[in-house]
C-alpha cells in the first residue's frame, strides 16, 4: 500500500514537557508519584510511565482522585487543573509537580486578567474534558462553557465586557463558527482564540494531505480531543473518509479496498513508535480490489 506519511504528527512540546518531568519525578522522588488523571490522553503513554513508578490516579472528579493519595508527590496533568485542585493537593503535605502544558497556561493567565478587568468569559471548548475544567476553575463565576452555536444560542449575559477564548485542542474550522456566531450575538466581544500552533498545524497538513489520498488514518487514543478533531475534519472540510485507531489491531482491513494509498498522521500525545507499527503494517499490506462480480480479489 503507498502510504503518505503527513507531518507535522504526534508529540507536541506540550506533552515531551509532561512526560519529561513525569519521568524525572519517577525516577528521583522519594516515596509514590502518582499522576493525577492521564497525564496525557493515550494509555500507552500511562504505561510507559508505570515503568518509572509513575502511578496512575483515573478519577473524573480530581478532587475524589487527591482524597486517594495518603503522601508522595502528585503529578498535575498536562491539561491543566483549577487552583482549587492544586491548593488541596498542598494542603494535604503532597508534592505538586505542575506538568500543564504552557500554551494552557496562557488561557489561565488571560482569564484571569480579564476578569479582574471586569469581563465575562465566553470559553468554548468540550464539556466533560479535564482542560476546560481547569480553565474554568479559574473564575467559576464569569466563565459560561459553549461547544456549539446552538449554546451560544442560549447565552444571556448583560455585562458590558465580553470577551471569548477557547479550548487549545478544538477543530480550526468548526471554532470559527462558533466564534463568528459569538460576535453576530455579541459584536463587541474581544475574541482571543487560543487553539495551539500545535493543533492547527496537524489539522490543516491532515485536511492538505486528504487531497492526495484515499483515506486517512489517524493513530491515537479515543480519549485524545486533538485525535478525534483530525479525523473530524478531514471528514468534514474534505470529505474523505478517516479513522480512528489506537493500535493495528484496530485497524479494519475493509477500509482499504479499492484504496490506493493511505494518509497517516497521529495525535498531539501519540508515541511515535506506535505511529510508526501502524505505517509499516499499512505499507506492507497488499490491498484488494474490488472484482466485476461483486467479490473481492488481489490486484
């Protein structure tokens, strides 16, 4: 199978740096490290930690999650946590290494800064994902969660200040929807759209490199919001079919009939040996072509 290998793919500087202070902290801490949450979104990053001693807290509600450490060191997430969160873990005597990826961290910084000017937050990002949870914890009070303009819709704020900011891992496109149906609600809103570099840059090489393939696949944990967004929107913008899988075996051989070669690329938190099973598996398949008579037979 002629494959395309799409770049840029896989780690983003976000997650080395998380991994890289998880490793450390394994290594050097005394007494149990654990990270609270997936430290990043693909199980096989969590087990590559567990050789360090790297243990893992898997609890949605973090607070629930720190209430099961007795001592040790907490490893905070690259997504990134409410200051509530991170005050209780120091007030039970743990260790915090803060492993929040920086470009979260400006989010946090902005709202911060903006409310204290005196401006309601419009955050749009996934409900349910650990990052906006942390952003939002920054200011419960002034930040309202939309991830559709149906919630924006929906929004009734009277405050003279508004401005917009956004979850780092969103589609490009469907983002500036949002936005643009913000602004027709709000025209004087302040829009700050905090997508990372790193999330636009694997989304529009993916949405390039569909034009020049059958198919696309995108090699990354279903947990993985980046992941899910590149298979978004090859679909969506292009059209082509992408899909999602976290290792070969995932991998469905009917996908490639009548296929002539395959796109790959790989999530923000995927390892690249993992990437790199799936594209020698797909180059050394021979794909089947679909027969007159309806049954398929090896070209």
């Amino acid at each position: 199978m002629d494959v395309l290998r799409i770049t840029p793919r896989g780690f983003c500087h976000g997650v080395v740096d998380a991994i890289r202070l998880a490793q450390e902290a394994g290594q050097t801490h005394e007494g149990p490290v654990y990270m609270l949450g997936y430290l990043v979104h693909n199980a096989h990053v969590v087990q590559e930690l567990a050789q360090y001693n790297v243990k893992l807290i898997d609890l949605d509600d973090r607070f629930a999650g720190l209430e099961k450490i007795e001592s040790g060191t907490v490893i905070l997430t690259a997504h990134g946590v409410s200051p509530a969160v991170k005050s209780r873990a120091m007030d039970r005597g743990l260790t915090v290494i803060d492993a929040t990826c920086s470009d979260v961290y400006v989010t946090h910084d902005l709202i911060i800064d903006l409310v204290d000017k005196g401006y309601e937050i419009i955050y749009v990002g996934k409900p349910g994902h650990p990052e906006p949870e942390g952003a939002i914890g920054e200011a419960p009070d002034h930040v309202h969660l939309v991830s559709s303009t149906d919630d924006v819709a929906k929004l009734d704020l009277g405050a003279k200040h508004i401005a917009v900011t956004t979850q780092t891992t969103l589609s490009v496109w469907d983002t500036e929807d949002i936005i643009s149906s913000i602004l027709d609600k709000y025209p004087d809103a302040e829009v700050h759209n905090d997508i990372c570099l790193a999330t636009q840059d694997r989304q529009e090489a993916a949405v390039a490199a569909a034009d020049e393939c059958d198919l696309v696949l995108v090699v990354g944990s279903s947990r993985s919001s980046n992941s899910r967004r590149l298979v978004e929107v090859v679909r969506d913008i292009k059209g082509k079919p992408a899909y999602l899988v976290d290792t070969v075996a995932e991998i469905d051989l009917e996908w490639f009939v009548d296929t002539k070669r395959v796109g790959i690329t790989a999530g923000a938190s995927t390892p690249a040996r993992v990437t790199r099973e799936v594209i020698e598996f797909v180059e050394a398949y021979e794909p089947a072509i679909s027969a007159p008579n309806g049954d398929d037979a090896r070209g």
